[in-house]
C-alpha cells in the first residue's frame, strides 16, 4: 500500500522504514530539512538499535524516499500517519496539539477525495474527533483515525516489527480494514488487533503511559520508606515482583523516569481529565510525578552529602546522560537534570554516555563531557551512575579505583553489584538501600 508518514523523529522514522520494510512504499515528510538532507542519503538523525540497517536497505529497495513537501505527499497516497510531536504546553501542563493541527489544516486542502489521515501522536481524549470536524470542513470525503503507538525507545525498531498490540480507534469500517491490511504482516506474528472507538484508544495509550509511570513512582516511594527504615528496596522489588498478579517490570526502584513521554503524558491526561471535570479521578497522578521528580532531589541531597556537605571545588564524574539505556534521547533526562543541579553547586562535573553525549552537550554546554569512563572519573571525589546502560554493569571497580580520588559511588540506578563494588574497596551507596561500608 501507498502511505506518507508526516514527521520523522523517533515514532515516524522508524514507522517509516518497518512500513517499507514489510513492502508498503512510504514517503518520509519533515518539515525539518536539516533532517531530511541526511535521511535521504541514508544517515539516520537518531540512534536506535537495527535502525541504520534497515534505512539502508528500504531505501536502496526503492519503497522508501524522504519528502519536505505536504503537496508531495498528499499526491502520493491517500492514507497519511501523523506522527508530529505533541509536547508539554509551554508554561502549563495540557498537551501543546498545535503541531498536529498545523498537519491537517495544511494537509485538508491537499488530500484527495477518500483520504485517511491516521494519527500516532499522542494526544488528549476528544482530539480525534476534534480534528475528524476539522478535516471535514475543508474535505467532505475524507476522515481521521487514531492509532496510538506503544514503541519504547531503544526497542524502537523491534516493538514496531513485532508489536504486543494494535490499537485502532476508527469512525468507519472501512478505515479499520485498511489498517488492518497496513499491519497484517503483523497481526500474523501474533499482534492483537483492538478495533474501538477513536476516544476510548486515544485513552488506551495515555491511561497505559500512567500505569506504568504510577508503578515506577510506587517503587520509588517504596525506596524512601526503606531509606527511613534502614531496609533494601531492591531486595524487597524482587521479592514483591515475584507475585504474578505484579510482576518485575517497571519495578525498578532508583532515579525515575524522565524522557520526552511519561511527564508530558501523565501531565496532559491529569489537565485533560479537569477540563472533562474529573479531576478528582486522577489526582494521583499529580503524586506520581511529584514523586518522580523528588527522585532527582533526593539523588543529589544524597550525593552532596557523600563529598562532606558541599559541591564547592568537588570533582563528579556521573556515568549516563540518556534518560534511559538504549536510546541518544536526553529529552527530560534526570541524568542530565542531576548533573546540571550539582555543577551549580559549584562542582566539576564530568559526563560520560555511550551514545548521547553529542545531544548532550548541545542541550547542557556547561556540562564538561567523556568520550570513556575512566576519563570521566578522572580524579573524581564520587562517581554518580544515573543511567543504567548494561555496560556500566561491566566496569571493573579495581581498574576504576586508580583514577578517583576518592572510592565512593553513588548508584541511583540501583542496579550495580554491591558486593564487588564494596570488595574492591568502595564505598556503594544507594537510593533505598543501606550503605555498604
Ligand atoms: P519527535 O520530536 O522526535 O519528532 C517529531 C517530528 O515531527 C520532528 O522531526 C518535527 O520536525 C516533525 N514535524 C513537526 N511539525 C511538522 C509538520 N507540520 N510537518 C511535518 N513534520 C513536522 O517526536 P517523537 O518522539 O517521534 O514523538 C512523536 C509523537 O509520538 C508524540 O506525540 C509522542 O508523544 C508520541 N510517542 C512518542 C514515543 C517515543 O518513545 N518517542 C512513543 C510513543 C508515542
């Protein structure tokens, strides 16, 4: 099938190219040029495992190309996905929709008659059926579907090529059966396939990003209660995951999430519910955050404390800038938040990342930044490891030893191992665990 997908950051690039990976032609819209120019020879702007290779190869089999122009697309395809950024409003909490706006009302003009325009973008309830009115003001016979996307970054390509779900909130039979001929290869791999109503899916995808965010908060609020009781909340995530009805996932206590979904999500969903005036219903979710950002603070109180009071002519060397492993992605990250707080304190900060530290250093230049972990730990009065990419899992404390000045780790990602961390002569301190020296 013919397709464009509008907006190429880290939901459409990769949409993109798994559409033209199972044998749909697609054109690739940005408005932004500085990353068209280099998607159209093959250079992917963000990293995400497997992403390269497959631009490489969908765009030498001719089913893929990259576009800036709108009439471009509307000329090539009748079905168009809009994955636009929806970010926080600036100075508020509701989500900032003008982006998806600006594609349809550039878009309805263009469209021919019977177009479908599918919205991936996360956005509030009503939205759907806001814009379907929209459209059809200015192009009677065409229409909006909703079909959220559930993609984690750093398993962009793989969640898009084998997904646990898709979700379609539809008007019409027939936009429904056209998505379901969009992802059959899919639904053969095992996908299930939820067909509803455009409000009820726009509210699958955030009422999932609340659920998830809401047990990672639970843990961490976990974390300050074993704080205050001298116990270890990796030990008791373990132990409480271990019941089915629970699980592990997203059970991880340490320095919460950040990225450039969960805040803004729970965010818009609890703006969104006062505004349909049940507020109340959800008020949680204003904890929930709260106590993801107290992470932060606590992390750095913490570690303020572990150099003797103050940050003043102190050397840190923190380990991550990602909000998350696997991703270049630094939108919200805490890591970078945490490493910013305590080079305002007056320390000497120095950041290393496997991946992120161009974007990194573009969005924080005061930040001093490593290209390997011992040059970031240089001389160090404390290490701080604020993301937990598997390979800092691998560091030998032994060899790390002979560049700090001081053995002392802060690990608030909890996910270091203690033991060989305490028998190489370090001192491991943890958000929710007791001290190991
Ligand atoms: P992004 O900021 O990486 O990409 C958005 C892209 O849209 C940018 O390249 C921008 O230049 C382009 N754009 C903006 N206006 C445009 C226009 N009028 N025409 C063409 N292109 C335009 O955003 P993202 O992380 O890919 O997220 C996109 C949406 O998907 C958001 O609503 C987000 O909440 C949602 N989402 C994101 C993820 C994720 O992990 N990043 C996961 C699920 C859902």
């Amino acid at each position: 099938m013919r397709m464009t997908v509008i907006g190429t950051g880290y939901v459409g690039l990769v949409h993109a190219v798994c559409m033209a990976d199972i044998g749909h032609e697609v054109v690739g819209v940005d408005t932004d040029e500085a990353r068209i120019a280099p998607l159209t020879e093959g250079r992917s702007p963000i990293h995400e495992p497997g992403l390269d290779e497959l631009l490489t190869r969908t765009l030498a089999s001719g089913r893929l190309r990259f576009s800036t122009s709108l009439a471009d697309a509307a000329r090539f395809a009748d079905v168009h996905f809009v994955c636009v950024g929806t970010p926080q409003m600036p100075g508020g909490e509701a989500a900032d929709v003008r982006q998806v706006d600006a594609v349809i009302d550039d878009l309805a003009p263009l469209v021919r008659p019977g177009s479908l325009i599918i919205g991936k973008s996360t956005v509030p309830v009503g939205t759907t059926a806001r814009l379907g009115a929209r459209l059809r003001a200015v192009a009677p016979h065409s229409e909006v579907a909703v079909n959220p996307e559930f993609l984690r970054e750093g398993f962009a390509v793989s969640d898009t090529r084998r997904p646990e779900r898709i979700v379609v909130g539809a008007e019409s039979r027939r936009a429904e059966m056209v998505l379901r001929e969009i992802y059959e290869p899919m639904l053969i791999s095992g996908a299930r396939f939820f067909s509803t109503d455009p409000a009820t899916a726009e509210l699958v995808k955030v009422a999932s990003n609340a659920f998830l965010a809401t047990k990672i908060s639970f843990i961490n609020a976990m974390a300050e209660v074993c704080d205050a009781a001298g116990a270890d909340v990796v030990t008791l995530a373990d132990a409480v995951g271990q019941d089915s009805r629970i699980g592990h996932r997203f059970l991880q206590p340490g320095l919460g999430f950040g990225g450039s979904c969960f805040p803004k999500d729970i965010r818009a969903f609890a703006a969104r519910a006062e505004e349909l005036g049940v507020g109340e219903a959800i008020a949680f979710l204003r904890q929930v955050d709260e106590i993801n950002l107290r992470q932060r603070t606590r992390t750095v109180d913490l570690a303020r404390d572990l150099v003797g009071g103050s940050f003043t002519g102190r050397h840190v060397g923190v380990l991550g800038a990602a909000f998350k492993p696997g991703s270049d992605d630094v939108r919200d990250s805490p890591a970078l938040e945490v490493a910013s707080a305590i080079r305002r304190e007056g320390a000497e900060v120095r950041v290393h990342d496997p991946e992120a530290l161009d974007n990194a250093r573009r969005g924080f230049p005061e930040l001093q930044y490593a290209f390997d972990v011992p040059k970031a730990c240089e001389d160090a009065d404390l290490v701080l490891h604020l993301t937990a990419w598997p390979e800092y899992r691998d560091i030998s404390p032994d060899r790390l030893a002979s560049v700090v000045r001081s053995r002392k780790i802060l690990d608030a990602r909890d996910t270091l191992d203690a033991t060989t961390w305490q028998s190489a002569g370090w001192t491991l301190s943890a958000l929710g665990r007791p001290p190991t020296n």
